[in-house]
C-alpha cells in the first residue's frame, strides 16, 4: 500500500489534546520525568475541541482557600442536578483537585476577572468564575506542548491495539494523517482516551448549508466512547444524553446572562410558564422537583411541554438587564469570548437585545461526560475514597487495563467542564505513571500483523471510492458504496426518529428503540461500505463509524432503563414517571468485541457524601 507508516514506541498516549488531554500531558511529565509521552491530536491543539474558540467562565471552581465551596458542596450540587444517579467518588476527586487547576492557568495568563471589592476571583454564580479566555486553548496547548515529548497534529485515531498476551489489556493505538495519509501506530504501554463527546448523532435543528451549527462542536465525533466501546471496555449511564436550552440559532450560551445579567425567561405572553408545569412534573419525578437548584432536565421539561402547548416562542428577557451599561457589555462580550456567531445572528435577525427579547430554544441532544450529563467510560475511582465496586487500582482506568480515560469520555462524573476536565486528564495521567511504574505494562505483545490489518481496514473506504466511482455511469450516486454524509444523514435520522431527538420531541419507547437497534444494525453492515474520496472524507467516514458505535451504545442503554429519569432530556413514553425503587441505580454495557453484541447491567449508587439537599420553600 503507498500509505507510508510511521511507528512510534511511547509509555502513555494521550488521545485528544482538549482539555482533559492537555491536562493529562502536562501531569504525565510532572510524574514521569523520563517517560515518552505523546500525543495525538486530530485537529491541531493550538485551537481544538469543545474550547476551541474561548471561553467566557470557567465553570468549575470551588474557592477553597475563600472557604466559598468545599468539595462535598460539588457533590450534592452534580448529584441534585443529574437527579441523584453520580459517582460521587469521581466528582470528589475532581473537585477536591480543581482549585489547584485553575491557579495555573492564573499562572499561565490567563486573562482572570477579579471582584474589585474582594480582589477574588470574580464569580458569575455559585461556582463559574469570569474569565477573558479567548486565549484560554492556546496556553493549555502551550503547557502540553511544553510536557510532551511529540505532538502529533491532524492525526485521527481510529482504533486501539490490543496486547496479544493479556487480550484485556492495551498496547497502543493507530490512526491516520488526513493530510498526508501517513498511517501512524503507536505502541504504548497505556492509553489515555480523552478525544471529547459526540454531536451530530442526532440529527441537528440546523440542516443543510447551516449543518455544523450546533452547540456542541460539530467536530466531536465520539471516538471518546467508540475506542473503549470497540475493545470491550464498560460504559455507563449512556442513555443520559444532554439537551441544552440556548439562544436559538446561534446556541450563545446563558449562562453569564442567567447567572450574572439576571435575566430570565418567560412565554409568548411574558408568563413565567415554568411555575405553570410544576404540579404536572411533580407528577412524573416526585420531590426532584423541590430540589434547589431546579434540575437542569426539568427546567428543559417546562420549556418544552410549553411550547407543545402552544406557549412559545420563549424569550429571554434581556431588555431590562441591558439598559445598564455595563450589563449591556458584558452580554456582547460573552459572545466574543465564545460563541462569536450568536452575535452573527442577532445582527442578521435584526435582534438587539436592549430592545428585543431574543428566542431560546432547546437543542437536539448529545453525548459527553462533562457537563449536566454523565455519559461515558465507567472508571476506577481513587483509592481512599472508592467503594470497593468502584475500585480496581488506578484511578480513571476503564476495565480495560492500561486504558484510562477523562474529560468527556469519563462516565458518572457530571459538572467537571474545562477545569474539571483538565484536573481529570492530570488524575488518569498520575495513575498512568504509577501504572507504568508498578510494572502493570511489562511484556506488551502487539505484533506487526495487528498493526498491518488495521493499516488495510483503516484504508479500504479510499478503495471502495476507487472502485465504486467506475461503476458511476452519470451523476454521482454509486450502487457500490455510501458517502460518508449520507451515512450520516442516515444515521441522524435513525437516532432522531426512533431514540427521542427533536423531530418527535425527544420521546421514544422500547418498540422504536428495537427498530432503532435493527437499523443501526443494518447502517453498520452498509458501512463496511462507505467510501472515501481522499484524506478528509477518509476522516468523515471514520468519524461516522465512530458515531455509529456510540450511537447503538446510547441506544441499548435508552431501552435497558425502565423509566424516564431525566424528562426534558428525553421520554420513554411507555415508563414516563421515574422510579427510584427500581432504577435508582447506574447502568452499564459491556460490547463484547468478538460478537458484537451488548450486555447490560445495573450497578449501584453510593451516596458517600450525606444528603444536605436544600428544598425550596413551597
Ligand atoms: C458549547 C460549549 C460551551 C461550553 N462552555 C463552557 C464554559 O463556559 N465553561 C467551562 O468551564 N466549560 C464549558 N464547556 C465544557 C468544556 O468545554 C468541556 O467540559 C471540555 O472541553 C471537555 O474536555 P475534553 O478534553 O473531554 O474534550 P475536548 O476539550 O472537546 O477535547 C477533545 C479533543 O479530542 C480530539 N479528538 C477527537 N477525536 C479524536 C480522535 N479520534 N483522534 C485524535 N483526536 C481526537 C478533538 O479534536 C479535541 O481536541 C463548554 C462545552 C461546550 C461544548
């Protein structure tokens, strides 16, 4: 084959250079003076994923040494939110770590708003502080630059290497360079998974020429979930896809707007319609409804039972928040350190929100393990505070030895966002080297023909394309192979119709998540047959097969749990109220890889922190 292959032999491997991998080469080195390390980026980490483009808060942020939050504070906070199903071993961990995170980006200038009064760091809500963070990507990249010792840009991991000896153990990974087709293996005694969530496995609100606007990054593809799911690794609470509520069109984010500008929602006739829904949710989820803060899901599950009753559009009211000068500034100032094209919108809509309440709307969902949502890996804990059941000796290793994960790919631990995340990638890098360091990698076996058949798989969709195009006798559709946007396309509707996304607002049931499964399966037999017309779609089609893998993953979950715990993310119409008795517990898969097929299991909760949940006065 002309594709040239380029080897490298490294101690651990970062997958992903955002934020949970940045973090884990900077703590690799800390650890591992005289390790090789490296990391593989698909884009280049100077500007890749979910931060790619800045951020305006850092939403993680315990203060400690102001005594503003401890970290059993975060716990009960993520475990209220996500309706009482966390690893409360993780959220500890991360965030009894975060501090010292984000004193080192202080260090590294990043751009801090400091309270003028306090001289702390200013705070945007009880526990986001206000950032100046265009930069924010560039100098976390700069720390991981400075750590590893290779960086590998616009390389795409497609697989992971197994050891040939302990087939439960990794050695490695491989990928490609979708601008020079090199295809790079990478023999590693321990892999890092750390390569974001998943968009675009539902279809998308915006279609057509506006397809990549999203929330989140239209680039993140699930490799996070689809590497370990692919080898066997465990993964949890999958069906806890995330809908968020955000300005409409533009998803600028309302976080700065809620929480600092004081601004607030309300319906088509200026009613606060979320006291409306209330007796009707209580109905569905019991006291959750009481709890302080209202569930992110719920506070979705009133906007959109809303709007089907014909209440919307909602609005936002920022017409009296930005009579204040500086309110004014810093609402347009929030979208240029983040989400430029939301102020793209406004000016193109004719919206100014001094003098028009602009719409919100709620998105189609996604995956990812760092935000108001816990999908992914399921991970040891660290040891001091695991329970035996979450512990299996190092932190943030899947089942899989020697492959860790964080940030997004990290399962049960909701809430890290970009500090969280990176405190994350700096834990599982920590464990990694001691991993290493206990000789837990010795004697890796992965032999040249491992590496030289996934060289021919990871190549065949450009084949397909050659071939196939030959038999085109006008036009462009060919019988022998699928595009990868068709594939895609294909995909999104099969997720969007049968497993909750916007077009049947989010409700499904066991009978359309079976047809899902069905079509899922027979969309993976059609991608054996995707093809490729150079390097990028190579990369679209690999991207595709990853969100196919999560896709089907989600959707074993979605009908293994019985209940509809986070109404407003989704609905199993056929178990619309949800019910702790049974299934106040984490759920897991296991893919087994030779057969392909799933298995699922319940695994339990526990609360380590004690319960000291404030209810709102009724
Ligand atoms: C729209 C949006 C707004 C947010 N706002 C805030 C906020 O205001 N404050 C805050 O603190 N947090 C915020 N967050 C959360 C924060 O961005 C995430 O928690 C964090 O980026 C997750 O880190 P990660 O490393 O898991 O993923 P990412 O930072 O997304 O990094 C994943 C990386 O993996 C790479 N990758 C993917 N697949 C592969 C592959 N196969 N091979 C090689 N590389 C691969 C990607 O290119 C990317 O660089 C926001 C997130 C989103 C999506």
């Amino acid at each position: 084959m002309a594709n040239k292959t380029i080897l490298e032999d490294c101690d651990i491997l970062v997958v992903g250079g955002g934020m949970a991998g940045t973090g884990a080469a900077f703590e690799a080195r800390h650890w591992g003076r005289d390790l090789k390390i490296i990391c593989v980026e698909k884009a280049n980490i100077d500007r890749s994923g979910a931060v790619a483009q800045g951020l305006y808060a850092i939403n993680c942020y315990m203060g400690m040494q102001w005594g503003e939050n401890q970290p059993e504070d975060h716990v009960r906070y993520a475990r209220n939110d996500l309706m009482g199903l966390v690893r409360e071993d993780l959220g500890y961990d991360m965030a009894r770590h975060v501090d010292s995170t984000v004193h080192m980006f202080d260090e590294w200038g990043l751009p801090m708003m400091k309270n003028k009064e306090t001289g702390r760091y200013q705070r945007e809500g009880k526990w986001q502080i206000m950032i100046h963070g265009e930069s924010y990507k560039p100098i976390v990249a700069e720390a991981a630059k400075k750590s590893a010792d290779k960086i590998y840009n616009r390389v795409m991991i497609t697989h992971l290497l197994m050891d040939e000896v302990n087939e439960n153990r990794v050695g490695g990974a491989v990928g490609f360079n979708m601008r020079t087709g090199d295809y790079h293996v990478f023999r590693a005694k321990t892999v890092i998974v750390a390569a974001g969530g998943a968009s675009h496995i539902f279809k998308p609100r915006a279609v057509g020429e506006g397809m990549g606007r999203t929330w989140y990054a239209p680039w993140s593809n699930g490799s996070a979930y689809a590497l370990p799911i692919a080898v066997g690794a465990k993964m949890t609470q999958m069906e806890n896809r995330i809908v968020l509520c955000r300005f409409k069109d533009g998803y600028g984010p309302v976080g700065a707007y809620f929480l600092h500008l004081k601004t607030y929602t309300q319906n088509a006739n200026g009613e606060n319609y979320e006291k409306k829904w209330y007796d009707k949710t209580k109905e569905l989820v019991g006291e959750y409804i009481d709890h302080h803060p209202t569930p992110t899901c719920l506070r979705n599950h009133a906007f959109i039972q809303e709007v089907m009753a014909g209440g919307g559009p909602i609005h936002m009211v920022t017409k009296e928040a930005f009579q204040d000068p500086h309110l004014e500034t810093v609402g347009w100032e929030n979208f240029l350190g983040m989400t430029v094209g939301q102020a793209v919108v406004w000016a193109s809509q004719n919206i100014d929100p001094k003098y028009t309440n602009p719409e919100l709307t709620t998105s189609e969902p996604y995956v990812m393990g760092s935000h108001a949502t816990c999908s992914g890996a399921w991970v040891s804990g660290p040891e001091d505070i695991s329970p035996p059941e979450y512990f299996w000796g190092y932190n943030r290793m899947t089942t899989v030895e020697g492959l860790f994960g964080a940030g997004d790919t990290v399962g049960g631990s909701a809430h890290k966002f970009s500090s969280g995340s990176f405190t994350e990638g700096r834990l599982a890098a920590k464990a990694a080297v001691k991993y290493i360091e206990e000789k837990k990698a010795k004697d890796i076996k992965v032999s040249d023909e491992q590496c030289e058949d996934f060289k021919k798989i990871i190549f065949k969709p450009l084949e397909n394309y050659t071939v196939g195009r030959n038999e085109i006798t006008g036009g462009t559709v060919s019988p022998s192979y699928i595009l990868p946007i068709q594939g895609l396309q294909r995909l999104q509707k099969i997720m969007d119709e049968y497993v909750g996304g916007i077009s049947y607002n989010y409700m499904t049931n066991e009978n359309t998540l079976k047809r899902g499964l069905e079509l899922l399966e027979w969309l993976q037999e059609d991608l054996e047959k995707v093809g490729a017309e150079d390097y990028h779609q190579l990369m679209r089609a690999w991207e595709l097969k990853h969100r196919t893998l999560t896709s089907q993953c989600v959707t074993e979950h979605t009908l293994f749990r019985q209940e509809t715990r986070w109404p407003g993310y989704y609905y199993r119409g056929d178990y619309m109220k949800l019910d702790d008795e049974n299934w106040h517990c984490l759920t897991l898969s296991r893919r087994d890889p030779k057969t392909g097929k799933f298995k699922m299991e319940k695994a339990p909760v526990y609360h380590i922190v004690d319960d000291k949940e404030e209810k709102k006065a009724s």
